[in-house]
C-alpha cells in the first residue's frame, strides 16, 4: 500500500520546497559531506512511533469510556462534537502511525512529508482541543493521556522535520553529484573530438599554403631564366 502517484509528487515538490537546504550548492563541498551509502532514518522518530504505537490503544480506550461516562451531562453540540473529534483523531492516527513508519524506515520523502503535515496540521490540533477546551467537562484521566499524547506529537514533528531536511538534502546531494559525475565524464570525449577538429582544420588549411609557396617558386625560377 503506498500514496497516490498524484499525492506523491505533490508532496515531493512541497519537500524540496520546505526542507531543502539553499546554502550547500557546491558538489565539490557535497561530496565530503554525506557518504552516498548513509543512512538518514531518524532513530529518535522511529523509537517515538514504537512507543506512539503501544500508547494509542490506551488513550483510545481511555478516551472512549471517559466519553460513555460523561455523555449524559454533556450538552447536544458537544456530544456530536466529541464523538467526531474522537473518531477522526482515531482515523488519522492509524493513517498517521503507517506514513511515519514506512516514510522513517524506507526514507521515503513524500510519506515522511505527509506524515509530518498530519502530525502538524490535524492531529496536534485536534488533541489541543481535547486537552484544553473546558466545555469538555475534562477528567483527569482524559487529561493525563492527552498531555502523553501532545508530548508524542511534538517530539515527532520536530523530529520529522529535521529527518525531512537531512533527507531531502541527501537526495539533493545525490542528484548533482550525480549530474558533476556525468559531466566529467563527458568532458573527455569533447576535448577529443575538439582537437581531432583542430588537427584536420590544421590539414586542410596547410595544403593551400604548400601550393601558394610551391607557385612563388616557380614564378622566381621562370623570372631568372
């Protein structure tokens, strides 16, 4: 299972965009800098999805009956909202929890990247308003899992963040080298070929001028005689 074709490049050029590192320009200065077989997976984020991933279950429980035992008092609009923000929360977690794997341990850019716009743009919302919206009637379990739960989400997208860069300046290092590596590859053959043309121009432009001075020659010898 992996992201749409359309999503990936999507999130791709948004990576080059963001992360990618204007001031290392020189492949020469590349070249020391990150060897070509380094790993960039962020062990950090990767010890952070494992326990992320043992939390969730716990806070999803705990969540679910804080929400049984306070339904009946909560007003109308906040029992339909509570029980969206619970589910959605949920969804994008599983979503969430699946992009920072594959994305951390395959270095795969676009699902690293989508992992941390989910982590930044809908998940540390959604658990923001969980913990600190009173109107809630907030218990000190939901409140507790909450906190663990923010302290997850903000330690991965800083986390992700500096992995995506790192990342996506390898990947950019890559390519010139790359680019630097062909063109010096091509630089020989042009040099060939450019005095094999100086050699043959010299040829052919050395034949005339034999013949003028072999003509001058002759016109001395007619005019002595």
């Amino acid at each position: 299972m992996s992201l749409p074709e359309p999503v990936r490049r999507r999130l791709s050029h948004f990576s080059r965009t963001v992360f990618t590192d204007s001031s290392r320009t020189g492949p020469e200065r590349q070249r020391d800098d990150i060897p070509d077989n380094e790993i960039v997976s962020s062990l950090p984020l990767q010890m952070s999805l494992y326990f992320n991933l043992c939390f969730f279950p716990f806070w999803w429980a705990s969540s679910v009956v804080m929400l049984q035992l306070k339904y009946p008092v909560l007003p109308d609009y906040y029992k339909f909202i509570l029980v969206t923000v619970i589910i959605l929360t949920s969804l994008i977690e599983i979503i969430r929890l699946y992009l920072g794997y594959m994305g951390n341990l395959q270095e795969k850019v676009p699902e690293l990247a989508g992992f941390w716009l989910l982590s930044l743009l809908l998940q540390l919302p959604l658990i923001l308003f969980l913990l600190l919206n009173e109107g809630l009637k907030i218990q000190s379990l939901e409140r507790s899992v909450s906190i663990i739960f923010l302290i997850f989400l903000v330690f991965q997208v800083v986390s992700a963040f500096l992995a995506l860069k790192k990342m996506v300046n390898q990947l950019a290092t890559r390519f010139r080298l790359h680019e630097f590596d062909r063109l010096d590859d091509a630089l020989p053959s042009d040099n060939l070929a450019w005095k094999k043309r100086r050699t043959e121009t010299s040829w052919t432009v050395g034949s005339p001028v034999e013949e003028i001075h072999s003509t001058a020659g002759g016109w001395r010898a007619a005019v002595r005689a």
